[in-house]
C-alpha cells in the first residue's frame, strides 16, 4: 500500500509512531496466517428479501453468488454492519427504516455473514473474543474491574487500537467488489465503515453507536456521526485518545452531531405511544414492564431479582411482564429454571414471528396480563420483536448501551463495559431514562418506585415529547440524508 493512503501511519494527521505501525502490521500477519487472505478472491453478490424486516422495512439481503445478480440505482442505499450481539443489527434496522421512509431502498451488507472469507473469520473470531469477555466480566467482579472497564472505556479509546485496526480492515475489502463506487453507505460498526473506504467507495458513513469517545469508532475517510453534542466535542477533540501528546482535532467536515438513531415507526408515533402510557398510568391499567436479555448472559443476576420483585404485582395485576431473550433459548430456558414460581403466569411466543407481530398489535389498545416470553431463532425477528414491544411497553429494563438512546422510559441497570456508562448519563440527563443503577438493590429499588408512583413514568413521557420537538431522536434520517449527500457531492 502507498504510505500517502496507509491510514494506519497517520490518523487526522497525526502520525503515528512505528512501533505503532510495526505493531499494526504484525497483527494483520498474524491474521493472515490464522486466516489467510483472499485478496486475489472474486467474490459476487445477489440480494434476497432479507427475513422478517423484508416485508416491513423493505430490506433486501446481499449474499455471495456466483455471478453479479445484485442489482442497485440511484434510489439504493447499503447499510455496512456484523453481527456482534444486537446493538449494531439494531442501530441497522433504525437507519433502514429510516431509509424506506424516506424513499430509498436499504440493502443490509452484513460483513459477518460471508462465509469462507476472510473478513468473516475475523469478525466472527473477535466476536467470541468480546463475548467471553462479556461474560467473564459478569462472572468475576475482579476480570471486570481490573481488565473489562479499563479496556472498554481506555484501552479501546487509544489512537493506536485505531491504527491497528485499520490495517486489519485491509483485508476486509474483497466483498465489496460489485458495490458501485459512489453509492450511498452507512455502516453501523467501525470495520465496515474502514473496510469500505479501503475498498474506494466514496460516500461512507460511519454512525458510531457509543458516547464515550474512542478511536476504536474512527473511520479516516468517511463522514462520522455521533449521538450527542458530548460526543461530537469529544471526537472532534480526539479526547484522551493519546495521553502523552496533544492531538490534531477532527476535521470539522469529518464529524456530524445528528441525534439518536432511531426508527421511523418509532418516531412517528411517539406521541401516541407516551398517550397511551399516560393513559394506562391514570387508569391503573397493569404496568408494562419490558426486558431486553442479552445471549451472553449478563446481568442474570439482576434479572432475576427483578422478576421475583415484581411477581407480587403480576399476580395482582398491576404489573404485566415481556422478556426477548432474543434468539438465545438457552437463556430462557434458565430463567424458568431459576423461577419456577413465575412459570404459572408465562405465555410463551417461541419462534414465530407472526405470533408476535399479532401480539404488539393486539396489545396496543387490548388488556395485557401476566409473562409473555419472546424467542426467535431468526435473528432480524429476534432484534425487531423488541422494536415491536416497545411500542407496547411503559418501561424498557436495559443496560445502557444502543437502547439507552430509544425514545421509551427506561429503567437503566449496569452497564456491561465502561464505555456504556455515558448512554445512561444520556437518558438521565434527557429525563427519558433513569440513572444507571448500579447494584440489585437500587435496580429494584427504582423499579419499585416507577411501579407505584405514576409522576415517575408520565414525567419521563413528558420528556420524550420534549425531546421529539427538538429533534433529538431524528438522528436515522440526517445519516441516510448525508449518505446520499456525499453520492451527490462525488458526483457533481
């Protein structure tokens, strides 16, 4: 590679040092030699109605062919993601939900879904990595203090991780051969976004999920977006990205601050959906509790002294209970284990998306009572049910990582990763969300407390209009709008 384009040497012109670099290069080898690179490969591309958003967002899938079946024009837009647990698929469906809604055909460009590549195998070997992590950073309080919440919020956060992933997204390039150059492209994690500027394409979007600043979401040459103005100072800064010199900033034409990333269906109806809160609030209608679980397991714990606070409520019926755990049926499956004395009250929709669909529909003006227990081995239905039951919801329990930005009231619990406390600061601060409670007995605590008090939840409702007044969660639609901005700029 030219050194002039080698975006591992000097990032926003700031020039790396060649330990850096020499680190950098042995750890592409090292993949290389894990791996093997299919840089000679000819790979093409054929897209099909991707599964359950296909119908309702419009989503066609790109897949490997034999030949070039993939078929785009002025109107399609490809959304760069992995799979790397829910986040990222979730932050895809908000940009093409947005995209349908506002006219364009979203094409989903999963790098994590190529079998036999290379990008593939790295992706999917990092992925475990970070997983095992995860978990081990639930299951020992000393791995997490002393190892997970420095990585996630410092280690990530260092120019050099940067510089050392850029030259691993070297070898990310060869499926994007049949992309056109200049179509419109937002990735929603930073290895797609590098992967496709390294590969030429023109008009790149990076929409960084997190507001905690790093240099693990930096994509030189393409255009970033952030959620928060906290986070568009910190990137432009490159805040504490290298502790010993004083960085060059960002330049301003890099970074965008463009709000939440939020669905279209979401959006446009937050006004009905916080009416019908308040509603069930003044009518003593049972209380809407949602809950999010994650395949790693994390936060078990918390989970399930939540759930044995609130049976007493579901029992009475003031309080009615959703759990997506996604397509993990195992975790489900240890839940009932755990609770025994919930099973009585469980309705389970395993499985089959139709089901599901039918159920948000009929809870949206319909009584709902007791457990309803979601599972979808599909992953486009396991993400997209709790898009679904948010609408349904009055609180979403999660940790605050991507959902921390969605506009529902939100009991936050804790977080997974250091770099996840600045989404909970987000929500508290907006008033859409609680603080991050941080043990089990504060979690339970506040969910006491929304429970029995309805000035909490309607206040945060009040919030929510707020900040949909001001724009905040139109986030989704100004990054298609740059994606589509920067085709027309190349081509002008």
């Amino acid at each position: 590679m030219d050194k002039n384009t080698d975006k591992s040497k000097v990032i926003f012109g700031n020039k790396m040092s060649d330990s850096a670099y020499r680190k950098a290069v042995k750890g592409k080898e090292k993949f290389i030699k894990k791996y093997g690179s299919d840089a000679d490969r000819v790979y093409h591309l054929e897209s099909v109605p991707a599964p359950a958003i296909g119908d309702i967002l419009g989503v066609r899938q790109l897949r490997l062919s034999n030949e070039p079946k993939a078929v785009f024009d002025e109107k399609s837009l490809i959304i760069g993601n992995i799979r790397m647990g829910f986040g990222h698929y979730r932050i895809s469906m908000a940009i093409a939900s947005a995209a349908k809604a506002m006219g364009y055909e979203p094409f989903w460009f999963d790098l994590h879904s190529f079998e036999g590549s290379t990008c593939t195998k790295i992706i999917a070997g990092q992925n475990q990595l970070y997983s095992l992590g995860s978990r081990l950073s639930q299951m020992s309080g000393l791995f997490n203090k002393i190892v997970w919440e420095p990585m996630n919020s410092e280690g990530f956060r260092k120019l050099t991780y940067n510089c050392s992933d850029q030259k691993t997204a070297e070898l990310m390039t060869p499926v994007f051969r049949d992309l056109p150059k200049d179509i419109p492209y937002v990735a929603t994690h930073v290895w797609p976004s590098q992967a496709a500027v390294h590969a030429g394409l023109t008009s790149v979007v990076n929409a960084i999920p997190d507001n905690w600043p790093m240099a693990l979401h930096l994509s030189e040459g393409a255009v970033h977006t952030v959620q928060t103005p906290s986070a568009y100072l910190g990137y432009r800064a490159l805040r504490g990205m290298d502790k010993k010199r004083s960085l060059r900033p960002m330049p301003e034409e890099s970074i965008v601050y463009t709000g939440h990333y939020i669905d279209h269906e979401l959006v446009s109806n937050i006004e009905y959906d916080c009416e019908k809160r308040v509603e069930r609030c003044r009518n003593g209608s049972p209380r809407r509790w949602l809950m999010s679980v994650g395949g790693a397991g994390a936060q078990k714990e918390i989970f399930i002294s939540l759930i044995r606070r609130l049976l007493p409520k579901i029992k009475a019926g003031k309080a009615a209970l959703f759990i997506n755990v996604g397509d993990h049926l195992n975790v489900w499956e240890s839940l009932k284990e755990t609770l025994p004395q919930m099973n009585r009250y469980v309705t389970e929709h395993m499985d089959d998306f139709e089901d599901t669909k039918n159920f948000a529909a009929e809870a949206m003006e319909g009584e709902v009572s007791g457990i309803h227990a979601f599972f979808h081995k599909d992953i486009f239905s396991a993400v997209y049910s709790t898009n679904l039951l948010m609408r349904v919801s009055d609180v979403l329990i999660t940790k605050p990582s991507e959902l921390a930005f969605y506009p529902i009231p939100k009991l936050m619990i804790k977080r997974v990763g250091g770099h996840e406390a600045w989404g909970a600061i987000r929500a508290a601060e907006l008033g859409d969300g609680t603080y991050e409670c941080r043990t089990v007995r504060e979690t339970g605590d506040m969910l006491q407390l929304i429970q029995n008090d309805p000035d909490v939840l309607e206040k945060m409702c009040e919030n929510i209009l707020t900040a949909k007044k001001s724009g905040i969660y139109d986030g989704a639609y100004k990054v298609v709008e740059l994606a589509v901005k920067g085709r027309n700029t190349v081509t002008k």
